[in-house]
C-alpha cells in the first residue's frame, strides 16, 4: 500500500501539546544525519511505540480487552506463533485457522472476530492517542532533504486514521500481514527495500523492539536506530545491538548534533 493514492483519509493538526523544538536542531540534525550515515538513501519507521508511546493505548484500552479477555488470550497466543513463522501467501487464512483450533470455531468467524475486534475495535482509540514530540517535523524535513520515507508496521497502518499527519511525507506505507510475514523475519524488510529501490544497506530503520526491530532490520542488512527510555538505554546491554539509541526526539536530535 502506498501512501496518499491507497488511504482517502483527512488530515488533522498536531495537538498543541507535542513538545516543540527549534527547528534549527532539526536542520542540524539531518546535515549530521547525512554526514553520520553517508549512503542512507531512505529513513524507515516502525509505527506502534516508535511513533507515539505505547502505554498511552494500554491504559485507554483494559476494559475493552478485559471485556474480550478469551479473544485475547488466544490471539496473542497465536500472534508468538506468528512471529516464528515462514512467509505465507494467505498469513489472514493461517491466522485465522490457528485461532479458530484454539477458540473451536470456523476459521471464517476467527477471521471475523479478528477484524471486528483487533483491527476495527481498536480504530477510536487512536483518534485519542499523541504522537511523540515532534514526529510530524522530522518526517517533513526529511522529505524536505531527499531523503525516502516509509513505514512498515505489524498491523495494519490504516488502523491508525492519518497517522499524526506523516502520510503526506511516506513514500511507500506496509503492513508485515499483507506481506505474508511479521516482523523479525527479514523477510518484509526486503519486500520494503525492493518497494522502495535501494540496497538494504542504504535504510535506516527506526524501531521500538530490540528483538523485532533492530534485530529483523539488522539481518536484512538495515542501519537501525531504537527509541527506548533512559533507563533501558543505560542497563540494557541489548540497545547496543542498533547503531543509533534515544529516549525520545527532542534527546535523538540532540545526540546527532
């Protein structure tokens, strides 16, 4: 899916909330980028807790997932074991399948319940939902400087409406499910670099995950960056595994300069 021609979507502002920065540290930080990561071509973005904080949808959505308890307790069952599994040409059908083994249904209501509860029943919540600070800028500045921009995430990007403001800036928009495979097989990483006509070599992607992200971008051949908080990047020996770290934009615009 691509990004303005595939979503007829209507774009909103940023919440005057969204922490502001000198636009001078944005400029800086692309030069630096550039001259950091002299053969990036393209800049690649994880969307759920790379783009907004995780636990601002966790806390919005316990009573509904407490009043879907057994949906979820299977489905994230069988989401591990999607994680492991080889790309497919149909992953709806198989995941469906493994589901409805699990909740003793037909495959075609696991795959209804997955839509109405998983996709569609998750939409409202993230009308309400705030993207880090200054997210919607750096897409537009590295639009601005040339760079390629995507976003490759394990659910359906469309879920989240207009995505803070950041479509009109993507060049290419994925879901892993539509690929055929989850994050970390390397797998969609490649689909992603031949979608976007580069080497591997020449993204950077940026992530949340150390063990989807980092390491699925990694093993493809990607640059990575990871944005966790300050106290996993100071005790997590795993944050090293990614070549860039930072506990939020304000702190990676500043550890770039």
């Amino acid at each position: 899916m691509t990004a303005l021609q595939d979503l007829n979507i209507r774009y909103k502002n940023n919440s005057p909330e969204v922490i502001l920065i000198n636009p001078l540290f944005l400029r800086n930080f692309v030069l630096k980028l550039t001259n950091m990561l002299p053969d990036i071509k393209a800049v690649a973005f994880d969307i759920d807790g790379t783009l907004y904080p995780s636990f601002s949808l966790y806390w919005r959505i316990i009573p509904y997932v407490i009043r879907h308890f057994r949906f979820y307790f299977y489905y994230n069952k069988i989401r591990r074991v999607m994680h492991r599994t080889a790309p497919l040409p149909d992953f709806y059908e198989y995941q469906a399948r493994l589901l409805a083994e699990e909740l003793g249904c037909s495959s075609l209501r696991a795959r209804a319940m997955i839509k109405r509860i998983a996709y569609d029943g998750l939409r409202p919540y993230f009308e309400k939902i705030k993207p880090f600070g200054y997210v919607a800028e750096t897409f537009k500045t590295l639009h601005e400087k040339g760079f390629k921009i995507a976003l490759l995430s394990d659910f359906p990007p469309s879920q989240k409406g207009d995505i803070w403001g950041v479509i009109p800036y993507c060049d290419l928009i994925l879901g892993t499910e539509e690929i055929g495979a989850l994050k970390p097989s390397k797998y969609p990483f490649g689909i992603m670099a031949m979608a976007l006509e580069l080497e591997p070599s020449q993204i950077l992607y940026v992530g949340n995950s150390i063990k989807f992200d980092v390491r699925g971008a990694n093993n493809a051949g990607m640059k990575t960056a990871i944005i966790a908080s300050k106290l996993k990047r100071i005790f997590s020996k795993k944050i090293k595994e990614a070549d860039i770290s930072f506990s939020n934009y304000r702190q990676f615009l500043n550890n770039v300069l």
